[in-house]
C-alpha cells in the first residue's frame, strides 16, 4: 500500500528535551541529579501531566510525597523551558522538505497541555503542521494506549496501511506495529531520510 501520511512524535524526533538540561546547574552534583530523576521526579510522574494532570497538581501530590523535596520538585515545571534545549536540525530538515511534497503530516505526541503551546509558540516548523496534530494532555490519554492512536485516524480519516508512524520510544513503537502502522524507531543517529526512502517515500 502507498504511504500517504507520516506520523511524527516530537520530543526526542523534533525537539530536544531533557530535566537534566536545567538540573545539571542546578544540583551541580550528578550522582545527586540521577537520584532524584529516577526516584522523585521520575518519568512515571511526568508522564500524568502528559496525560492531562495539572502542572500544579501533580507537584503538589509529589511535594506530599518527598517534602524534603519541595524546592526541587517546584523548581521543576518553573524551569521547563531550559528542559527544552533546541529543535533536532536534521530531523526538522526532513520535515521541511517533506512539506513541499504530496504526503499529509501530522504530530502525535505525548505533551502536557499547559506546555505545548510555549513550543508551537517558539519553534516554526511546528506550523507545517496546520494544526493537525494530537495531543496527550488535551485528549486525556497517552501512548502507549492504542486509543490515542485512534483519535487521531478516525480525527483525520486516516488508513494504517497507508501511515508511517516515527518515535523514539520502543514502547510507543511497538504498538504502533502492533496496531499495522509502518514505524521508524528514531534513535541519536538515525538517518530519517534513508529509513522513510526505505519505505518508499519519494522527497
């Protein structure tokens, strides 16, 4: 079946985001930094805001949680911003090139709702986009839940046989190819352009 549409994830495809970008100056201490990422503030927590928790929420339930924690864990969603580092050049390039082709574009993405849209406000390509992008924090669901996958085909009119679906999650990429999509697994040296040729995406 002939690609018609390509499915990006943002954060580690497009745009490069990491705590550790912030925490690193902060704690100056990296044995110190990795405890508290792993055990306080951990991706599990993080991703509840994705899935629509409040920012303040979801603080509030940690800092009860590790008291002792209180001013790291509020500095947390108050510096988000350092956490988002850059867009990912190369990636973004592919992006801009596929715009000037026939193939229909679209985001999919695990985001929090109060965070995006300091994003789509500071990087342009997300404009590519037109609008057609799903959202974890919006529609209250996260992948790897089949139903956000969903959303989005049925929101678009889309066929799985004729989308290819990028991340840099195993997990997410797993039930993508569970569900019938074609995937590309983005990894730090991916080369995006020759794995999308190799499913037959014409630039």
């Amino acid at each position: 079946m002939e690609i018609k549409n390509i499915i990006f994830d943002f954060g580690g495809v497009l745009m490069d985001w990491d705590p550790r970008y912030f925490f690193k100056d902060y704690f100056k201490d990296d044995e110190k930094m990795e405890y508290f990422l792993e055990h306080i503030a951990q991706s599990e927590w993080n991703e509840e805001q994705d899935r629509g928790r409040s920012l303040a929420e979801g603080t509030e339930i940690q800092v009860k949680k590790f008291p002792e924690w209180e001013k790291e864990l509020k500095a947390y969603y108050d510096n988000w911003t350092i956490m988002l580092k850059s867009d990912i050049p190369k990636n973004v390039d592919i992006l801009r090139r596929l715009e000037k082709t026939d193939y229909q574009l679209f985001g999919l993405t695990n985001w929090s709702e109060e965070t995006f849209p300091y994003a789509v406000e500071n990087y342009d390509f997300f404009q590519i986009f037109d609008g057609k992008i799903v959202v974890s924090g919006t529609e209250k669901l996260i992948k790897p839940d089949p139903k956000i996958w969903h959303v989005l085909l049925e929101r678009y009119h889309l066929q799985i046989s004729e989308s290819v679906f990028i991340d840099d999650n195993p997990k997410n990429i797993e039930m993508a190819h569970s569900l019938g999509f074609k995937t590309i697994k983005i990894n730090p040296d991916t080369d995006l352009e020759l794995e999308l040729k190799e499913l037959g995406v014409k630039f």
